[in-house]
C-alpha cells in the first residue's frame, strides 16, 4: 500500500512537472500587468 501511493505521488509529481515546464500557451491578460512609468522630473 505504501508503495502504490509513493508511486501515485511520484506520478502526480512528474505530470505537474511536465505541465509546469510545457506551460499553457494561453493569451496574455489584456488589463494589467505592468506598465511604463514617467519619471519625475527634478
């Protein structure tokens, strides 16, 4: 029993691994996010 939940971890692991790396390609937000600042002047 021990084992097939180490190896059920270990699975979960390399698949967020793998999803994290491989990112989602998704659209980037547009609002937001950051944005150009004027400096002050002096």
């Amino acid at each position: 029993m021990l084992r097939r939940a180490m190896a059920a971890l270990s699975f979960a692991g390399i698949i967020a691994a793998a999803i994290r790396v491989r990112g989602r390609g998704g659209v980037p937000p547009e609002r937001g996010g950051w944005r150009e600042l004027s400096r002050p002047r002096s």
